[in-house]
C-alpha cells in the first residue's frame, strides 16, 4: 500500500448518496490513502448580526443529519485501511480569488466533481459549487453519481442509502 496521503477535495450536499462519490474513489485506487474533504457552498447573510455570530460548527450541525453522519463512520470502518481523515469546510463566496486562495493554502491533491447528480440542499442558502472548482490549477476528475429512477425513489437520506449501489 502506497503511503503517500492524497488530499481531495469533494463537493457535496451532506446527502448521504453524496458518499457515494468516496466509495468509488477509494473502489478505483485500491491501493492509496486519502484525506477526504468534503466542501459545501454556502451563502453568508450581509446582515451584520448574523456576521457577528457566525459559527461554522453551528452550520454544520444544521447540515449534517445522523444519518450522514452513520454513513459516513461506516465508510470509515469498511475502508479503515485507505480512510485517513474527513473534514468539512464551507465555501463562501464563488469570487475566483476566493476560491483560488483556498485551494492554494489546502494543498489538494485532486478535486472529484460530481457528474449526473441531482444536488438536494437542506437550506436555500446553499448552493454547488462545482463551477467555481473546475477553472483550477489542482488535477480535477469528474465521477458519474448517475443513479436509476428506482434508486431515486427510494432514497430519502438515510444511512441505509450507503448500500443502494
């Protein structure tokens, strides 16, 4: 088994078929270690109240649901071996300075872009932020999420979603 870490950097909607993208990383290299960071563009208010007060902790917790949550610790134990780390991060602004500053100071080895994917955003401020990652210097992929109409109607985002496919 290689050593070496990679860095990748994810979008996702904190859905749990989102993770399917990480089974089919990991599926396709076999032999790497990845840090997974799974990034969510998210739209701050101009009110200053709310500025004041911001806490990325708190926007999380009304992003992630338990079922993500499980989801993703099962992932972490099916595929211990390659699984280092996952960490979120919530992009906000899709200002190209912006998002070129970031990806510079993380050191991504690689962005994973989610084709075929019908994004479902748990708050109206959020929004994909996979165009503002495509016009990078950081090796891009893109993954096909397609999933059957069958798939779809059955999926309502919990943890047993991790085994639809």
């Amino acid at each position: 088994m290689n050593n070496q870490v990679l860095k990748i950097l994810l979008p996702t909607d904190f859905s749990v078929l989102s993770l399917h993208a990480i089974k089919q990383i990991i599926n396709n290299n076999p032999t790497k270690v990845f840090e997974f960071t799974l990034a969510h563009g998210y739209h701050l208010s101009d009110s200053l109240t709310t500025l004041l007060f911001h806490s990325k902790h708190k926007i999380l917790q009304k992003l992630i649901s338990e079922d993500f949550n499980n989801a993703t610790e099962f992932l972490k134990s099916k595929y211990e071996k390659q699984f280092k780390s996952i960490s979120y991060e919530l992009l906000t602004s899709r200002n190209k300075s912006y998002i070129q500053n970031y990806l510079k100071n993380r050191n991504f080895d690689h962005i994973y872009l989610l084709n075929g994917f019908d994004w479902k955003f748990n708050l109206n401020i959020s929004y994909d932020i996979s165009e503002a990652l495509t016009n990078s210097h950081i090796p891009t992929s893109i993954i096909d999420l397609q999933f059957t109409e069958e798939h779809q109607l059955y999926a309502n985002n919990n943890v047993v979603d991790i085994f639809l496919i």
